[in-house]
C-alpha cells in the first residue's frame, strides 16, 4: 500500500508567497499550442489536420474526425493527449484521404483549422514543445510582482519536472489500479476499479460479487470487461477486455509516482548533480554516469544537462552509488521494483529516465482589468511531457486538483 498523500510536493519557489485568483474557470482561460518536432514537407501520403478543440477530449476529436473520413480511429495519428477543459490546438494525420474533405470541417467542440500533406503519420512522440497561455482571474494587487518573481526563479533553476495529478486520475487511484496490475492481482484490481468508476464503497468493493459489482458499473470504457466476470470468467479474462491503452496509463501512474517521490526527496537540488547520478542530456535524452563533478556541475549551470529520477522498468539504466539506494529506498516504500514491470509485459512500461528539471521558455505575465476584474495572463514555453499545471502550483503555492486531459 502507498503512503498516504504520496504525490503531494514543496515548493521550489517557496521564498515567494503565493498569488491568489483561481485559473481554468473556463476553458479558454487555458489555452494550449501544440508545437511539433517538424513541419508538414506539402508532399506525401499522409496529411496533417491541424485542429482546435474546446472542451472536449483528443481521444473525442480523433473520434469525430475518424468518423468524418470513414475510417477506424486507430488510421489517425496524434503526438499526444491534451487537456480536455482548454482550448488546444495540435494536428492530428490520416493516410490516403483527400485534404478537402477535411478542410473547413466543424464538429461538435472542435473544427479544422488547416490542412497540409507530409510523408509519415504522426506518433507518440513527434511533439518538441507546448506553448501556454492561461488566465487568472481575481488576483489582488501584489499578484503581478509575484508572478513575475516566481517565474524568474524558475527560468533561472528550471522547473521541477513532476507529473501533474492529472497523471493519477481524477480522484487520485489510478497508481492504486497499476500496483494491483503488477502483482498480478487481477480480482483486486477490478474491485478497486469499481470504485473508483462507480463510487463502490470500500467494503462493498471487497464484499460484492462479481454480478452485483457488474450492476453499478455504466462506464462504458469497462462495462464489457465487468459483463465477462459477472458472467462466470476469471478476472484474468476480464481484464484482458479492457483497452490496453487505459492498462497502460494504469501501471505508468505507477512509474509517475515513484518518480515523483524522487523528485520531492531532491527538489532543492534539481539544479546539481551528485556522483553516481545519471545525468540527463537535454539535446538528445541521452543519459551517462556523473564520475567528475567539477566537470558536470559547469554543464548543469549551463542547462545543457540535469540530474534524472527513474521511470522504472526493465529498460531503465540504473544509477550507482548513494543515488541508486535513494531510488531503491523510495520504490520499496511503493512496493514495486524495476522487475515488477517485466512480469506484466503486455500492459507495462519499458522504463527509463526523466530530468528532474526542465527550462522554462518564454515566461511572461501582463495584468489586465476588465469590468472591475483584476486578471494575469501567463504565458510559457514547456518541453513535450512537461505539465504546466506544475507551473500554476509554483505560482499558487497549492496544488491544483484537475480532471486532467482526456
């Protein structure tokens, strides 16, 4: 069992009071601009649909324009989920289509913003940087000086790359659904879904049958696999009816907290390295040994490099030294340990590394006043990967709870 409040963090930018006002009341006080690694060439196969949507899901938006087009969702490519109570701009692809029947299309919370032909289908991965532009409203006086004073903080020593609550589900269990997946405990897995997605009270989650579970799930995404059990399978056979995208994201909120709990153990030293630490190469991604501190501390005032926390997994080097026993110390307080994750093969995660901190582009904030309301619009650069509801909870001084994206 994870400790309690495991994912809650201090502040890097603690020395600053908080700003009050409250953001994301609605969603074009959150907008989000996708920014791919590469432009569309105008030749290919493939063509870019660059969308906006508002208030709806890119899993929803990838669903409608799939249905436009006629074809299976699984034909459209997209570099990442964005949050869904914004409004977003990113660009999904589909192959062999012609760009007119999408140009000028309008769904429900999302329409086409341009269309424009390339080579490959866009994945997992092909996003370099999301710009931000968020509203606070209701902010008192000395807000603006703060803000301003809490970003520079940040562009100066970077921001700690922690994974946003929304990573752990609306209600904080998804990391509690990964643990159960890893040790294979399928039957306990699927009691624990059931509360989290039906408000089945804890004993009832324990003591219920699988039939009478069956009959307070309505959620769609897990009806089929609950249907299954109820009906005499295994719970085994019933989770294998679940999307393996959904098993995914449950045994990676695993990875997310342990690295989280890493990051809050080192946060006033994200802009250092110790021996031993794997060093992480802001260029490439590449990762390597620190053995010269002097040498590698010149390197990380630089930003060229930064220390990294582990996403655990069979794939994940591994630091040495004090480093390594840190990390090991924190995933033994989660239960899990990299070989955890080779056991469940077809839900978990390969692992790897994560900087600790990632720069801060193109801070701004400028205040405004409308009708009596005193507002900050924010407005930065972050990393693909990075969340920016971590830059909000530097600036706030509390964390902020979120449905998240999608």
């Amino acid at each position: 069992m994870a400790p309690e409040h495991e994912n809650a963090r201090e502040f890097l930018t603690a020395s600053v009071p908080g700003i009050s006002g409250v953001a994301k009341t609605e969603p074009s006080d959150f907008v989000v601009t996708e920014r791919l690694a590469y432009a569309p060439s105008g030749t290919g196969t493939h063509v870019f649909v660059t969308i906006e949507k508002v208030g709806i899901s890119t899993f929803d938006a990838v669903r409608q324009v799939a249905a436009h087009v006629g074809r299976p969702e699984r034909d459209i490519g997209f570099a990442g989920l964005k949050d869904k109570q914004a409004v977003v701009r990113q660009t999904l692809s589909v192959e062999h289509v012609n760009p007119d029947q999408l140009a000028g299309f309008v769904g429900d919370g999302v329409r086409v913003q341009s269309v424009a032909r390339h080579g490959n289908k866009i994945k997992r991965g092909h996003v370099r940087a999301n710009g931000f532009c968020v509203r606070v409203r209701g902010v008192g006086a000395q807000d603006h000086a703060r803000a301003r004073e809490t970003l520079l903080i940040l562009e100066q020593r970077g921001l700690p790359n922690a994974f946003g609550e929304q990573r752990f589900g609306r209600f904080g269990t998804t990391p509690a659904l990964g643990r159960a997946l890893l040790a294979e405990d399928f039957d306990g897995f699927l009691r624990e879904l059931a509360k989290s997605c039906a408000g089945v009270s804890a004993s009832d989650a324990r003591e219920r049958s699988p039939r009478e579970l069956a009959e307070r799930i309505t959620d769609r995404l897990v009806r089929p696999a609950f249907a299954v059990w109820a009906g005499g399978a295994t719970a085994t056979r019933a989770v294998r009816r679940l999307p393996r995208r959904f098993l995914s994201l449950c045994t990676s909120a695993v990875q997310s907290e342990v690295f989280n709990a890493v990051l809050r153990e080192r946060l006033f030293e994200i802009d250092d390295v110790r021996l031993g630490d794997l060093a992480y190469l802001h260029r490439n991604g590449a990762v390597f040994v620190v053995e010269d501190l002097a040498a590698e501390r010149k390197r990380v005032a630089s930003f060229e490099i930064s220390p990294s926390g582990p996403l655990l997994g069979p794939a994940a080097a591994r630091p040495a030294g004090e480093v390594a026993e840190l990390e090991d110390r924190i995933a033994a307080r989660f239960g899990v340990t990299a070989e955890s994750f080779a056991l469940a093969r077809s839900f978990a995660q390969k692992g790897g590394r994560r900087p600790l901190r990632v720069p801060l582009h193109g801070a701004s904030v400028r205040e405004e006043e409308t009708r009596g309301e005193r507002s900050l619009w924010l407005e930065f650069e972050l990393p693909a990967g990075s969340y920016a509801t971590v830059v909000l909870e530097e600036l706030f001084k509390r964390h902020q709870i979120s449905p998240g994206p999608d």
